[in-house]
C-alpha cells in the first residue's frame, strides 16, 4: 500500500471540504490488540566502508547526539505533582485560541448548554489524546530509525541513526510514564496515524522512511511540541518537551543532511514521487487527525463537534504552524522547487508556503540544545 492510494479529500486544500464522513468512518477495530504487524519490504544492506567521517556532517552530528544522551529517569522531576484540572484550567486562560473562551458562536450547536465543566472535561481529553498520540508517533519513529541503521548505506548514517533509536526509546519511555502516572492513563493510537506510520515503515526505499519520518512526522511533531511547550504551565511537561525537543531537532536535521545529497542524484520522476508523498503525508496529518475519540469519550456525536472545531482559530491557527518545519525542510532538501515546482504550487494552495523562509532546522539546531548542566551524571 502506498500513500498515493489513501483516497482524498474532496478538496484537500479547503478545510471546508475535507470529508469528515470518510474520515470518521475509519475508526481502530482493534483496540485490544497488544501488538500490531506490519510488513517490513526493504533490503538489509551492510557497508565494508567503515571510514569514520566520510559524510562530515553526519559525523559531527554522530558525535553531537553521543553528548546529548539524557535520562528520562534522573533529569526529569517525576515528583512534581500534577493537577491536570488545574493545568488545564490555567492553560486555557492562557490560550486566547481555546474554544472554551468563545470565539465561536455556539448558540445553535450542540454546545450551545455547555458550561465550564463540560468544555473542562474536554480540554483534558483533548491534551490527553494528543499526548497519547505523540506518544505513538514516538514509537513509530523508534520502529523507523531502527530499519534505518539497516537500510542506509552509509557506515555514519548507520551510526548516527543507532543514536536516533536510543532517543526514540527515551521520547516513548517519558511520554508513556507521564500519560500513565500524571494523567492517569492514554488514548489508543488513532487509526489514521496507525495507517500513515504503516505506509512509512512498508516502504521498500530507505530514503522514504527518512522523508516520511524525519521531515514529515517528526517536523510536524517539533513544531507542535514548539506549539505546545509555551502554552503550558506545567512545569514537568514544558521540562519533559525541552528535553525531547533538543533531540527531535537533531532527528529533523539527520533527515535533511541525509536526503539533500542523494536527492541530486534522483531524476525527475522520482523527485515527483518524493514530492507527492511528502505532500499526503501532511495533508493526512492535517486533515484527518481530528481527535474523534475525545469526542466519543465526552459522549459527542463526532460528527457534530468536528466540523466546528475545523472552523475554530485556534484549529487553524494551530493547522498552520504545524508546517512551520515541514516547508521550509522541504526547500531545504530542493523538493519545493524541483522539477516544475509541484510541490510550491501544492503548499501554495494549502496556504502554508508563506513558512518557506523560515529557520531550516540544520540551521535552527543549536536553538534546541540543552545546556550545560542539563544532564546529570550517571550514579
Ligand atoms: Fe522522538
Ligand atoms: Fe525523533
């Protein structure tokens, strides 16, 4: 399956007419499955290259991510006590974007008897299921960096991506011990997210695993975790993304500094696959993630709630930011622009391409890093 073939939207461009009824309709039907299989399509290569630096940057970035390596354990503050109510309640004080202070009119909606309690319980399940969310997007970039260090052919890709996979453990660890012993538990993995990590990790060409984890996913994932991070007031949390965002920054930049050479080698109609996968990966991130299951949580038809959240400003807003890494990667790696520039004209349309110029994040990395001190020494 590739993701050419997920049928679109009726005009993916106008969030007015994305197709709420399809997208509910694809619901997990296995939600008590412990384990989920899928098809790993790719050659296993191994390099008699072993010359250390033949990639300099990667080098470097080897060396960099070896110095980085904290523990989720003893450098986070797990005896920080959390009031998800509290936080929540502060946080949307916070947030001129939240729905809970009206931006939009409710009076003929199912909301319209809604008061504090009720827009209360939502905003828990709503940080609660994009926490859960991240949580297996974490997993799915531990799954991908792993199948990475054996289909790349460069002996210091090999090794930069072997650090990759230690941090992917550590994201999942803290995302999952925080859902658990903070908020009482998460939300299954959505069945759209399972689908897109499905396609990303089935690919047979390694390139692809890098474009649709390290650029896509794991670009939208820095910019919302950026999203995040000053919104909220919960001390564990905004410590909990700082960490995670200094190697998530590392992961974005592995991808670019990998693609942006063997991208120059490709020919047109490759470059156009490249494109046009990149392109529905972020449309399915930005259209079809539509947290329907806090709605059926809260006992709301989704199909009532979700086409006014996708008019909210804070929906749109957010949806917008969400590209504030992915574009300008994407210029960066010479995808924007390559062949007769498709995928300009399609972010163009999208009404993200105004990101284009923005920090790459090569450039952008040092922003992330932790400083000094920031990681304890091992006891
Ligand atoms: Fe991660
Ligand atoms: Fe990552």
């Amino acid at each position: 399956m590739s993701i050419t073939e997920e049928p679109a939207a009726k005009n993916p461009y106008d969030p007015n007419e994305i197709d709420i009824e399809e997208i509910l309709g694809v619901t997990a039907t296995d939600v008590d499955e412990l384990v989920h299989t899928c098809k790993n399509n790719a050659d296993t290569l191994f390099t008699w290259d072993y010359t250390k630096g033949s990639k300099p940057a990667l080098d470097r970035l080897y060396e960099k991510a070896k110095k980085s390596q904290w523990n989720g354990q003893t450098d986070l503050d797990w005896s920080i006590d959390v009031d998800p109510e509290a936080v929540v309640a502060a946080d949307a004080a916070a947030n001129p974007f939240s729905m809970m202070s009206g931006n939009i009119d409710l009076s003929d909606t199912v909301f319209r008897n809604w008061g504090e309690d009720e827009w209360m319980k939502v905003a828990l399940e709503s940080q609660n299921w994009m926490l859960s969310q991240f949580m297996h997007g974490e997993q799915g970039a531990l799954v991908c960096t792993a199948k990475i260090v054996e289909t790349v052919p460069w002996i210091d890709a090999k090794y930069y991506a072997a650090t990759q996979v230690m941090d992917e453990a550590r994201h999942v660890e803290v995302f999952s011990q925080y859902l658990n012993d903070k908020l009482g538990g998460g939300y299954p993995i959505n069945a759209h997210l399972r689908m897109l990590l499905d396609d990303i990790v089935e690919h047979s060409d390694w390139d692809m695993t890098y474009l649709g984890m390290q650029i896509m996913v794991e670009g939208l994932a820095l910019a919302a975790f950026g999203f995040m991070r000053p919104m909220t007031t919960e001390p564990l949390l905004k410590e909990l993304l700082r960490y995670v965002m200094s190697d998530e920054a590392r992961h974005v930049a592995f991808g670019v500094l990998s693609l942006k050479d063997h991208y120059q080698d490709l020919n047109q109609a490759e470059i156009r696959e490249r494109q046009e996968f990149a392109f529905e990966a972020a449309l399915r991130m930005r259209n079809r993630l539509l947290q329907q299951e806090v709605w059926e949580r809260v006992g709301v038809d989704p199909r009532d709630a979700v086409p006014l959240v996708l008019r909210s400003e804070e929906r749109i807003l957010f949806q917008q930011m969400l590209f504030a890494k992915i574009v300008p990667n994407c210029k960066k790696l010479g995808l924007l622009d390559a062949g007769d520039g498709w995928l300009r004209e399609r972010f163009g349309e999208l009404g993200v391409i105004q990101f284009e110029d923005w920090a790459d994040t090569e450039e952008e990395m040092s922003v992330f890093e932790l400083a000094q001190g920031d990681i304890t020494a091992p006891a």
